[in-house]
C-alpha cells in the first residue's frame, strides 16, 4: 500500500474531503441540468388540466412565481447558493421546505437499504465460504458462477420476480403497499443480491490468495480443520478488501433503492424522487440526490479512516 505510506492523514483526508465535495457538487449540477433540459417543467404540471384562452397566460404566471422565467444560470446560482446554506427551496406541489418532505420518507428508505446491506453482506460471505468447504468439483464451479449471475441481475428484475412468488403465487405478502417485516425483508433480499454477489466475488478470489499464504500451510501441519483454517484465519485477512468495497456497494444500494420501492409500491424516498421527476419538482429532486451523495461520500470516507486500523500492516509516514 504504497499510497498509504507517502502521505500523512492530514494530507490524504484532505484530499479524500475535497473530492468528496467535488462528487457532492457534481451529483447536485447534473441533476440540476438534467431536470433543466427535460421537456417540460413544474408550471406546466400545476396548469395541467386547465382550459380555455387563458392557458398561456395562467402558464407565464406560474413560472414567474416559480421563477422559471429567469436564465439558467441564475436559476442555478440561486438553487446552490440556497442548498450551501441548507435551504432547497419549497417543494412545488406541497408546498412545504422541501428538505422536510424529504426526511418524512427517508426512515422507510433507510430501513430498506441498511437490511439490504445487512443481508448482502451475509449472502455473500456466506456463499464464498460454502465455496471453498465445497469439495464436489461440480458442485464448486456451479456455486462460483453464481455471484458474476447475481450482479448482472437489476433488482427491479429480481423485484418483479418474488413478488409475482411471494404476492401473487404464496399470498405472504400484499402486492401494494407497505406490507410490514415480510414485505420489507422481500424487498431486502431483491436489493441485495447484486450486492451479495459482487462481495461474494471478490471474497472468493481474495480467500483463494490468502489460502495459499505461508501461515495457513502452518495451520494446516497444526491439525487444525478445514472450516478452522478458512473461517477463522483465511477470512479475516481476505474481508479486509471487501471492506473497502462496502462504500461502492452502499452507493449501489442507495439508487437500487428507487426501483425496489417503486417495483413493491412502498413509499419511500424511491417513490418520493419517481414522482418529483414526473412533476418536475426541482427542489425535491436536488435535495434527493444531493444527500445522497453525501452518504456515498461520508460511507467512503468512513471506510478508508477505518482500513488502517484494521489492517496493523498500513501506517502513515510524513
């Protein structure tokens, strides 16, 4: 780790900071401009419905008031000026800050993706370590081409799949709506299976290498078992480069989120951002992205603070 050597953590945390504020910048202009160029806009959704001669003018009023009839730049010197001082702006349609209707539906969404995370988590060590105390040839090769399967899969795909089983077929949970522990606990398990893979694939590789390592030779002439060598030596040393991985993963988890809800209609910040993109609801949508952004940052930042202390190799110089 030779990176970890040269540079001292005031340096590298810096840097680890102003590249987290550059990705939280980033996501918040993309969506901006995103929105922008989108045909359409929050006006045209609060005058739908409406008739008659006075359409084009009830439409040039409303986008006064919201202020869409300035220039873009200004619109969006205004909208990150205000998000710098935590202030989004009202969402359009309820009226209210749209950082409050934000936080109304964040506690669903966070249940979702922390059990999500949990389970990935479990799923994938749970199959590497099945892997490798796999003795049947075939039955090895059957188990390890599993994860590259469980990442390609979207989990709106994975979604729709057990809820036709355990809906439509089992009638364990109901189809619409927030269905409690089990619906929830669905939901999970269709957010983490590509996350359970991509973590199953790199533990995999990773206890192959540690297993050829000269102190589990060691281990294998002091008697000790199979399941001894590879859960409580191997796995210790090959998880410490999934731990790193977990902020990608967390990343991942944070947008699998919008499909899942939206797939088993529970209302979250999924559905929140689905339908503030429908009506054009720029508030809501940048306040959305941009704190989720944050998490992204703020997760990965925690992890590369926490490599070094697990990891008694790495030590700062400088």
């Amino acid at each position: 780790m030779p990176g970890w050597r040269r540079s001292s953590p005031v340096a590298r945390y810096g840097l680890r900071l102003l590249y987290g504020v550059i990705v939280v910048w980033g996501a918040f202009t993309g969506a901006f401009f995103l929105l922008y160029v989108v045909p359409g806009d929050a006006a045209g959704g609060l005058t739908a419905g409406a008739d008659g001669a006075d359409v084009k003018q009830l439409l040039a009023e409303q986008r006064e008031l919201l202020g869409l009839d300035r220039p873009v730049h200004v619109q969006y010197w205004d909208a990150l000026s205000g998000a710098l001082g935590g202030d989004f702006g009202q969402s359009v349609y309820q009226r209210r800050p749209a950082v409050e209707v934000y936080f109304e539906s964040f506690p669903q969404t966070l249940q979702l993706a922390f059990l999500g995370l949990l389970l990935a988590v479990v799923l994938g060590v749970t199959l590497s370590v099945v892997i490798e105390l796999t003795d049947w040839k075939w039955a090895r090769e059957l188990l390890i081409s599993l994860p590259p399967v469980a990442v390609s899969l979207p989990p709106f795909l994975v979604g729709l799949l057990l809820l036709q089983v355990f809906a439509f077929q089992l009638h364990w949970i109901k189809a619409v709506g927030d269905q409690g522990f089990g619906g929830l606990l669905i939901a999970s398990v269709a957010l983490a299976v590509a996350g359970g893979g991509s973590v199953s694939q790199l533990l995999t590789a990773n206890l192959r290498s540690a297993l050829t390592s000269p102190y589990i030779e060691t281990a294998r002439n002091w008697g000790l078992s199979r399941f001894d060598i590879v859960v409580r030596h191997a796995l210790r040393n090959a998880a410490l480069p999934v731990i790193t991985s977990l902020g990608t993963t967390v990343g991942v988890m944070v947008g699998g989120t919008v499909l899942t809800e939206t797939v088993f209609s529970r209302l979250g910040v999924g559905r929140l951002v689905v339908d503030a993109v429908n009506g054009r609801d720029m508030p809501v949508v940048l306040v959305a992205v941009t704190i989720s952004a944050v998490i992204f940052v703020v997760v990965n930042f925690v992890v590369d603070a926490l490599y070094p202390l697990l990891d008694k190799r790495i030590r700062w110089e400088g």
